[in-house]
C-alpha cells in the first residue's frame, strides 16, 4: 500500500537517523479524542477490489504506516515484505490467498503452550524484550472518552514477521505480564484502532492459546489487506431475543457474531459481551479466535453491502499447540475470516477452496460440542440483557 509523506504528521514517529539515539527516543503517544473515530462513511471502492494511491488516510493511518515504513527501511523486520503475490481462489466463499514464503520459514517459533489459561512465564520470549525501535507509539485516549478511568499504556509495535502491510502488535502494559487472555481494554484498544483507520480494510484480531498464538503475552494484530474479506457481509441469525449475539453463516466457518452501528455505551456493552463469552470460554479451557473488521449489520446481508459499523466475530475450536509444518496454511484469526497466508508457492498454485475449507473444518468442535458452547453463550447474553 503506498503512503504519501506527510512531514508534518510523521516526524514525531520516527527513529533518529542515529541508532545510537535509539535507546534514549522515548516513546511517542498517539493522542486521539472522540471526533477520530470514524463509525460511518469508509467504504471500498466501487471500481476495484484493492485502494488507490490517492484514497485519504487518517492520522492514525499515517502515523502507522510512516512509521512502520521507516522501521523497514532499517531493517527492523526478519524479512523484507515486498508486495505480495494475491489471488481470491475460485468458489463461493471468496477466500483471498497470498503467497508468503518468509513468513512460514523466518518466525519466530511458537512457545510451548500446553493450556488455554496457561500462565505468563518471564523467561519465555515476551513484548519487555523487543528492541526499542520495534515500538512505534502508545495510544493514548483523550480524558472524556467512555472507558477513560481504565485507561492503560497501549503500545503499537511491528510484527517482525508481518503477514501484510502495516502489520502490528497492539501490546497492553506490557510490563505487567499479562498472559494472552483477551481483556475489556485490549478490546477496546482493537476496536478504537479499527475507528481511527480509513482504510476498510484494516483489522485488529486475537488468538487465545491453543488458537495458534504463539507468544503467551497479552497482545492483538492488526494490519491491512486491500481486499474484501467474507466475514464482512455474511449473513447472520440471532441467538438471543435482543439480537445481541448472532451466529454468522456461509464464511469459512460458522461463528458468534457481535455487532455495533455507534460509540459510547454502546461501544462499551459489546466490550462487555464479548469478554465475558471469552472470559467463559478460557475458563473452560475452550481455544478461541476473534476478529474486528467494519462491516454490515448482521442479518440478511451480501458481500457487497455497505460497511455501517464494526463486526466482532468470535471463533470456538479445538486446541492446537504449536505449527503443523506439513499444511498449506496455519488456521487462525485471519485465516477463519477467509484471508489465506500461504507458506509454498506450490500450495499457493495449487490450493483449491475444497481443500482449504477441509483444512479449516479439521480445526473446529464437533457438533455436540460447538452446541454446548453455543448454549452456555447465548445463556450468557441472556443473563445480561435481564
């Protein structure tokens, strides 16, 4: 994705030409008031499927994205992410499939996770040991803002091993240790990121232990794909009397899908009902993956309908530690969305959408179970809305 240069609203997140200045920088904020988050009006354009040059970034956007470039520029990266190969496999589905081939050979190895609620170890890899030049920013919320009085340090640092452009981690008060259990201010922090950007194709998203992540210390992604992702339109049905929770149909796999048209309280309860369903979920040991992308209110929607608000939708499946070396791509938070991160050339030529739905329904509960989970969040909802 090309970024114009802004002088003006990129200095202030840069390095200093001098490594040797590194260590001393400091951390940079991002202070950003109600006004910046943008709820209606973004929305892909009509006369192709990835953004031109000259669509209008935010501030958020060209903070993020200045930065991110410079951090390339030096190095920062295990690898240099060119632009990479893309095509939507053949199907109903509309799944988009990329060819990274650095990816699968150059990161990091995942830890040994043996639990969902696994705890925070300070001798494995964690986010206190990155360089200093890998953080790009702390978000910070202006006074005023609902949720103000819990306001906690949100670093924005690069994945060193990016998945696309503007890959990044949004790491909470890292040097608490918290373990990778999604918490209220986390999601927050997803779901502001995601209002601050003008790019629709922006998305924040989370891997609970045994969903693949890979570093047992609290963090989401998020990064940008030119693309229209299935899960942005699909049709739902509600679970509950309020239409709170819906179960999202015909996308890769079905999901529990959270919905909010507005900011403030309104923002703030759908916080609630997803940590609390994630909460559950983690006490029960049950291995989960979340994804935040603007999309249509639930429903009977398309693929093509207009993007009036933020959808969260939430995955259950079965644990899984570590990486299957053998298959064509890993199944996690993108990849349940429809976007395919693959990790061979052959594969990426290859791949059919049979295979990739095979590959992605290995990872799910079966039907009892998947019922049972269902249950225990609509009774959930339900409490609440009481």
């Amino acid at each position: 994705m090309a970024v114009p240069h802004d002088s003006s609203s990129e200095t202030s997140y840069l390095l200093p030409p001098n490594k040797e200045d590194w260590e001393g920088h400091g951390i940079p904020d991002f202070v950003y008031g109600q006004k910046e988050l943008v709820q209606e009006g973004i929305q892909w354009p009509r006369d192709a499927p990835s953004l031109p040059d000259t669509l209008p970034l935010s501030r958020f956007d060209l903070a993020l994205c200045s930065a991110w470039r410079q951090r390339m520029e030096l190095g920062l990266f295990r690898y240099c992410l060119g632009k990479l190969q893309t095509r939507t496999l053949p199907g109903a589905v509309g799944f988009v499939a990329q060819l990274n081939v650095e990816r699968g050979v150059q990161r990091r190895r995942p830890q040994n996770i043996q639990s969902v609620r696994q705890p925070f170890d300070p001798e494995q890899f964690n986010f206190n040991r990155i360089r200093p030049g890998e953080i790009l920013f702390r978000l910070h919320r202006e006074p005023g803002l609902p949720g103000t009085l819990q306001q906690e340090e949100i670093l924005v640092v690069i994945n060193v091993s990016p998945l696309e452009w503007g890959h990044v981690l949004l790491v909470p008060e890292p040097s608490r240790g918290l373990p990778q259990r999604l918490l209220p201010a986390a999601l927050r922090a997803g779901l502001e990121a995601v209002l601050l950007s003008s790019h629709p194709g922006f998305r924040v998203g989370f891997n609970s232990l045994g969903g693949l992540a890979s570093v047992n210390h609290l963090h989401l992604h998020g990064y940008y794909l030119a693309h229209r992702l299935p899960v942005e339109g699909a049709p739902s049905k509600p679970l509950d009397p309020e239409g709170h929770l819906h179960l999202l149909q015909a996308v890769p796999a079905p999901g529990f899908l959270y919905y909010t048209s507005g900011q403030g309280p309104d923002l703030e309860a759908l916080i609630s009902r997803v940590c609390r369903a994630t909460d559950y979920l983690t006490d029960h040991e049950i291995a989960h993956n979340l994804f935040v992308t603007r999309g249509a209110p639930p429903g009977k929607t398309s693929p093509s309908s207009a993007l009036t608000g933020v959808r969260v939708i939430l995955w259950v499946r079965k644990s899984s530690f570590g990486i299957k070396e053998g298959e064509a791509f890993n199944v996690a938070l993108c990849e349940l969305a429809g976007h395919l991160p693959i990790k061979t050339s052959q594969d990426f030529s290859s791949l059919t959408e049979a295979a990739a739905l095979a590959l992605i329904q290995d990872c799910l509960l079966s039907s009892a179970q998947a019922e049972a989970v269902r249950a225990a969040l609509v009774a959930l909802t339900t409490q609440e809305e009481q």
